[in-house]
C-alpha cells in the first residue's frame, strides 16, 4: 500500500493531444514537440527560469561563432552524444528522402561537419541571427543511432491515440527536491471528463480551460475561485507567443487570385462576437507577429471586422450578395478543422454565421488531426483553422510563415508567394513584410492567446512557459 502512494506521488499525469510523431525531423505539432523533448536533447536549451528568455547549453556546450557570423562551433557535452549524432539531427532535416517539414531551419546553413569526436562545425550561407534559438527548437533533437535519445525520460509505453508513458532515466531520485519519475500523457477527448478527473485528483494540470468550465472555475474578477484555490489549485495566466488564424490556400483557384475576396473575410469575421464565444480569453488578431514581439508592426489592421466594407467588398471581388454571377448560386468554400470537438464545431458555427451576412456558405470539414495535415501539406484544404506557436522571441519566426521557399509542406501552408515579400524576408525588412501581409491577407486574423493552465496541488516548481516541452522534467512533487 505505502509502495502505490509513492508510485503515484511520483507520476505526473496530464492530458494531452494525440502525438503524430516521435521523430524530430517530423514534427509539426506542439504536442509532438512535447512528447520528443522529453526523450531528446537538443544542442542547445532554454533555461526554464529565465525571463526574458535565455539560451543556455544542451546537449551542447554555447557555440564559439566567428567574428563574421557564418561558422558555429559546438563543442558536444552529453557522455553518449557524438559529433556525428549531431551532424545526423541536421542533415535529416533537409534529406529529401524525409522531406522534413522542418527542412527551413536548414535553409541558410551551408555545412555541417564533426571536425572530431565531440565538435561540429556548421557554416552559414550568410548572418542569421536568429540562428542560435534554432538549436533549441524540438526539430533538432538529437536522436542517437539505435534510436535512443538522451533526454531526461525514456518512452515507456505508447497506445496511439490513447496514453504515452515516460519514465526518468536512471529510475527515481533520491536527492531533494524529488521530481516525478513517471509522466503520463492521456489523450481525453471530453473536455467535461478531463476536469472531473482533475477535480478528483487523476491528472495534475490542465494546459487549457475549456468554455464550457470557464465560469465554475474563474470568477468575475478574472481570478480563480476561491473554493478552488483553498483545496491548493493554482491558475497561471500569460499572454502566449502564438497566433490563431484561419490560412487561406493561395493555390486555390478562388481564393488565390482574388484578393479582394480574402480582405472581404477577414472584414466579415465578427471579432467582438468571437471574443465573447471564447470568454474574452483572446485578443484582436492585427497581423502575424503577437503583441511584444520585437519587430513587430503595431499600426492598426486595415481589414479589421467592418460588416459593412465587407459587403462592399465581396461585391467588388465579383461577388455581389455572395452570389457568383457565373452560377447564380451562392459561393461556398470550405473550412478543414483537424479535430471534431463540440467547441471546434461550436466555433465552426459561429464562422459560418459570420459569413452568412454577407452571403457566403461556409461548409465545415472535419478530419483527424493526421488527416487534417496531410491534406494542408498536400495543398487539398481550401482553408483550414491553425495556430502557429512561436519557436523563439522574434518577428521572423512568425514572418517565415508567408516566405516562399517554406510552402507546404513547410511553414507556409497558405502557400503565399510575392516576389516583394520574399525581397524583404531576406534583407530583414519585417515592417515590410507584415505590410504585404496585412493588404495580401492569404489568412483571416482570427486572434491571439491568453494561455491559461491549472495545476494540481501536488505539483511544486511549476512556472508557465512559452516553450514548455520538456518541462515536466522541473516539476517538483510536493509533499503534504
């Protein structure tokens, strides 16, 4: 009896998305990144602490960089790493083989060599700065040759679509203060299943507060309950490093050419009503860069929700009323989302509510999540609804998204390509860049996050996070 209650002090238990991949150079959602960052190291690390954000080293010692920028030097500082294990993690994501969706982090690295057993070199095509927070993002994880990683935990036990197991390499330790030495992941579709479950104690964090418990859980003051707070939950809110949008298929025979007809959705997307929908939890969307990003635009969205320019709009794209003229028949377009959940079918309503009033059917689409990005990386979704989690603290990061050379399967799903964009990309001109977005509008600006979590009362040294993946390794046990 006494060896149970110590087992389950020392498993940590949350729910968790269905993971698509536990390779790095697949990875393409958060929930992946969480599941691979719990077994591999990455070269370098975010220090989990630190605020601003800071590098720190991995798997990896700091890079030595050269005076002029282009050649790194990573000296190996885990026991069972190589240099060539490194040079691999690298080398895959640009294999066309693989046919990485990550392959842009390669874009401007010339080479990348073991100079010997325990040092890489790799040499840029030109400057990027930028270039240090991408050996630190879950794509390039370091996967040892009989597939084995070196993070902090070891894959136990994988049920696709059901529970992922993780144990502490190394088993349990002794030291103070103790940590979990068993992560479990439960994929829990019912979002009223997961908050009974958390309520009695079953899982120990919610990464997200669905609508419908909005109300039993935060009181009117935006705090947590009081009831809540007394039995040792605690609530921590953030603004999140992520933008929402609803990206538009700029190859699309309808969609792509006309611009005209993009500005008109984005000026039909009732943005006061879907702010209500989610709880007043988000903020009005102006463009791709979230606020507090350095370089980003801060001048007011030109095609902000105005119900009466849409309707202008939409008749001089040609379709007056959301007639086609062609037809005479309303115009329709279809909207992929990767998960059926009452929320995601509640939001689809409210959209396709949006885009009745100026004439428009709205179809929904529901897929399985692997359905969903195999059709957005195939170029087949007309438009799909999507997130874009910032991998670092940089305008870039969120920009690359309408770079040419990253369509699908890349970053760029909305397959955005403009000369001028691209021009701009390169020489860093990001107020540019988000200008030619902006008027382009190859996504409707849905919003940005509030990223609210709740946790458990036996989980000590939690601290909120915009890069939590891997996190469950600092998580303390608290003893009663």
């Amino acid at each position: 009896m006494i060896a149970t209650a110590l087992l389950l002090a020392a498993t940590f238990t949350r729910p968790m998305e269905r993971v698509s991949t536990m390779d790095p150079a697949l990875c393409q959602s958060i929930y992946d990144c969480h599941a691979i960052m719990l077994v591999y190291e990455t070269p370098l690390a975010i220090d989990y602490l630190a605020r601003p954000y800071r590098l720190v080293p991995g798997a990896c010692e700091m890079p030595k960089i050269s005076r002029d920028g282009l050649k790194y030097r990573l000296r190996v500082r885990s026991p069972r790493v190589a240099a060539q294990d490194v040079v691999r993690a690298f080398e895959r994501l640009r294999d066309p083989q693989i046919v990485s969706p990550n392959g842009w982090i390669m874009k401007d690295v010339s080479t990348v060599e073991a100079v010997d057993a325990k040092t890489v070199e790799i040499v840029l095509k030109r400057p990027v700065r930028q270039f240090p927070w991408l050996l630190a993002m879950p794509s390039c994880a370091i996967v040892l040759e009989d597939s084995s990683g070196t993070g902090p935990y070891e894959l136990k036990l994988w049920r696709k679509n059901h529970e992922m197991v993780f144990t502490r390499r190394g088993g349990a330790e002794a030291e103070e203060p103790m940590r979990f030495d068993t992560v479990r992941y439960l994929v829990i579709d019912d979002q009223s299943t997961q908050w009974l479950m958390f309520l009695k104690g079953e899982v120990d964090m919610l990464g997200s507060i669905s609508r419908d418990n909005w109300d039993s859980i935060i009181g009117p003051d935006g705090k947590l309950d009081a009831s809540l707070g007394e039995r040792g939950f605690t609530l921590h809110a953030i603004p999140a490093l992520e933008v929402l949008y609803v990206g538009i298929n700029m190859k699309d025979p309808v969609l792509g050419p006309n611009k005209k007809l993009r500005q008109a959705l984005n000026c039909a997307f009732d943005f006061p009503e879907w702010e209500r929908f989610c709880n007043h939890r988000v903020k009005e969307c102006d463009g791709p860069v979230p606020p507090g990003v350095p370089g980003r635009l801060e001048s007011p969205f030109p095609y902000r929700f105005d119900l009466d320019r849409a309707k202008k709009l939409i008749a001089e794209a040609g379709y007056p009323g959301g007639i086609d003229p062609k037809t005479g028949r309303r115009l329709v377009v279809t909207l992929s989302i990767g998960k059926a959940t009452q929320e995601s079918r509640e939001a689809g309503e409210l959209m396709a509510a949006f885009y009745e009033k100026i004439g428009v059917k709205l179809e929904l689409d529901f897929k399985t999540w692997d359905a969903f990005l195999k059709a957005v990386n195939e170029e087949r979704a007309q438009m799909f609804r999507m997130g874009w989690v910032g991998d670092y603290p940089d305008a870039q990061n969120f920009l690359q998204l309408f770079y040419g050379p990253n369509r699908s399967p890349g970053a760029n799903h909305a397959n955005f390509e403009s000369a001028a964009y691209d021009k701009a990309y390169e020489q860093e001109d990001y107020k540019t860049c988000q200008e030619i977005v902006r008027e382009e509008c190859p996504w409707i600006f849905t919003h940005f996050n509030m990223s609210h979590s709740l946790v458990g009362p036996r989980v000590g040294n939690y601290v909120p996070s915009d890069f939590p993946y891997g996190a469950e390794a600092f998580y303390e046990v608290r003893r009663k």
